[in-house]
C-alpha cells in the first residue's frame, strides 16, 4: 500500500478492514484453538472503552487510571498471597518476563536459570538484556528437574525462572519445592504465570492437587500473570507483581519534561484501557465466578483427552491446567491440513505433536469437531 494522496471515505475503509478480517481466526466459531486467547468479557470490553484514552504512563493527569491499576495490582497480589507488593499492568507476558529479567540483571544477577520448557520471551529477553542463560534439564514428566537446580545452585546460579503452565504442556515446575532449596542460597524466583494465573488460585477451590504457587515461598519475588488469557480482558493485558514492593524502583526512570519528573516501566505511553479491564473482569467475576470458569475448562480438558485416547491419538502428558499436546508424526502436515479446515492449532516441540489450548470460548461441540477433523488428517497424512 502506498501512502494515499487524498483521504477514502469511512465506509470504504470499514468495508475494506472487514474483508480482511474474514481472513483472521474466529473464538466465536470455535476456530481458535492454539492460541492462548479468548473471546473477552462484554464488561471488559466496555470497561477498556471508557479508558482506552486514558495514559497509565502518567498519574499526574490521568490519577484514577493510576488508582485502577494499583487497585488491580494489590488484587492480584492478595490472590497470590502477597501482603506487601507492588507492581504494574503490561502489554504480556512477554514485557512482564523482560521487566522481571531487567530488575533481576539490575540487582547484580548475571546469570539465570531457565528450563528448556520456558516461554520463547524468557530466551529473547535474556539475549536483549545480555544474560547469560543456565539452561535447566527437565525430568521424565517435563518439570524442570529438582537435580538439575541444585546443579546450578552449585555452580553459582542464583537467579531462576521457573513457569506455572509450561506453553506447550500445561505443566506447573515444583516451584514451592525448589523455592525452599533456593531460599537456603538467598536466591531469588520468577514466576511466569502468564497462563495460568487465572487458573491455578481456583483449582484449589475444585479439590484439586497442583503445586503451590504463591509468594507465600519465600524465594518468590516476582509474578507475571496476563488479562488477555484466561483472565477474559481484550489484548493487550498482562500484571507483573514484585516483592519487596521496593522493586518498582529499579523500573523508574527520569522523565524531566513528565510533571512528576519519573515514567514508570519500560515502554512508554500505556493505555488505561487494560487496567480498567482486568479490573472490571476481577471484580464481575471474584473467586465464585473464576472458579466456575476454571471448571469449565477443566471439564472440557478431561473431554478432550478421554476422546482423543478412544480415537487411538496418544496424549502422552497428563498437563496441570488446560493445555493438550497431541502426538503426530509430522505436526507440520497436521497444522497445515487442519488449516484447511479452519482449525488453527501450534505446534509442540518438547514431544512432536500438535497442542491445543482450552478457552473459555470453546465447547464440547467444537472439540468434537476438531477430533473429526483431526481422523481424518490422520487418514490422509498419516
């Protein structure tokens, strides 16, 4: 496209998007199935309209944005069991790892340790930051291995990521466990629960067993958990929460020309949009509402895996939170065919194989779908 000379009418211009709209993936239809968003809640949506103008880089002019996302901050930070935190709201989980990455290097840190099962964002972080990376072997169920951090820890590592719903499995590391190892080096965790942070809290409430992960491990210090997966808010929305609260500090930097002489976190202008979101997501929702959500897609994971395994599909690892890696022989062949079909999942690494992630805008009748779907590729391709 080159840049116009005159202005296109509205309506020309909405019929255009519109068209290539229609080539994009939809959550309504059941199409979304690989990627870790969702369809948002209407009072999220309504909820980032009246902010979406509104600056969270500057409390000064905008002090309710400022009030919502501390609000929303000591919020999570009570789910997470914190009583003395601080924190802010990103665009992802991505610039939330490389926020806590950044303070971690600045804190005197060179080295992290990170399991070969860590987000993407962990690794391109790193090399941004120019840490070096103690790459931590996994156990026979994907964790990180136990044996390994003490490895490190003896080596002189004592900065760590570990992750709460690894990407492609869905499993939680045995962070309460190595907290306890760590905390004995004066090492220090981050946790990302990109993912899963909406999750985890609530499957207690279901009587269900899953590692602890909450700053009550006194080698946590830091937490990522995105609004734009399962806590139903509009892209983009992510919640970084620090302890000591004292963290903040070291993402302040000098902003002369600003009223308050400071700009807080690493990038720039940031819409309120997304604190006024997750805000009105947590309070519509509370413990009652999230633990029913995570019930739901509780329940559809256990569908899934009953029905791929009587189909003869392998699902060789029983994930922690809702995420299903489906053993194929060419997952790129699957991807492509599976497309055809208007059925868009990703890819698993760890154990080749396609993986699906349950979202709340899916149902019994879109996976139902999605395994017809996936027989017959397997006829096809093998």
């Amino acid at each position: 496209m080159k840049f116009p000379k005159r202005g296109v009418n509205e309506l020309s211009i909405l019929s255009e998007l519109r068209s290539k709209y229609c080539l994009d993936a939809k959550h309504d239809l059941g199409e979304v199935l690989g990627s870790m968003t969702t369809k948002p809640l209407d009072v999220a949506i309504r909820a980032f309209e009246i902010f979406w103008r509104s600056n969270l880089n500057d409390p000064y002019t905008f002090p309710g944005s400022s009030i919502i996302e501390r609000e929303v901050i000591e919020a999570l930070a009570d789910l997470y069991e914190c009583n003395d935190c601080s924190g802010l709201i990103t665009t992802g989980g991505s610039e939330s790892n490389l926020t806590a990455l950044y303070i971690i290097r600045e804190l005197g840190f060179s080295t992290v340790g990170v399991p070969k099962s860590a987000h993407f964002s962990v690794f391109k972080a790193c090399k941004l930051l120019k840490l070096n990376i103690y790459e931590l072997d996994l156990d026979k169920d994907f964790r990180v291995s136990i044996g390994s951090v003490k490895e490190a820890l003896d080596k002189g590592v004592r900065a760590f990521i570990f992750t709460a719903g690894t990407t492609e499995l869905g499993l939680i590391d045995p962070i309460d466990k190595l907290g306890r190892v760590i905390n004995e080096y004066s090492g220090l965790i981050h946790v990302d629960a990109a993912y899963a942070g909406f999750v985890i809290p609530f499957l207690k409430e279901l009587g269900l067993k899953v590692p602890k992960v909450s700053f009550s491990n006194p080698a946590v210090r830091s937490l990522c958990v995105d609004g734009h997966k399962m806590g139903l808010t509009p892209i983009p929305n992510s919640a970084l929460i620090l302890r000591p609260p004292e963290l903040i500090k070291y993402v302040e930097f000098p902003a002369r020309y600003m009223p308050l002489n400071i700009q807080r976190g690493l990038l720039g202008t940031r819409t309120a949009g997304s604190a006024a979101a997750l805000y009105a997501v947590i309070k519509y929702l509370g413990i009652e509402g999230f633990t029913e959500v995570v019930k739901y897609v509780m329940g559809l994971l256990k569908y899934l895996i009953k029905r791929l395994r009587e189909e003869d599909f392998s699902v060789p690892v029983e994930p922690d939170v809702p995420i299903v890696c489906i053993e194929v022989k060419d997952p790129d062949k699957y991807l492509k065919e599976l497309a055809k079909r208007r059925l868009f999942v990703y890819k698993c690494s760890l154990i080749k194989g396609v993986r699906v992630v349950i979202m709340p805008h899916l149902s019994r009748y879109d996976l139902d779908r999605f395994i017809e779907a996936l027989k017959n590729v397997r006829r096809e391709v093998g």
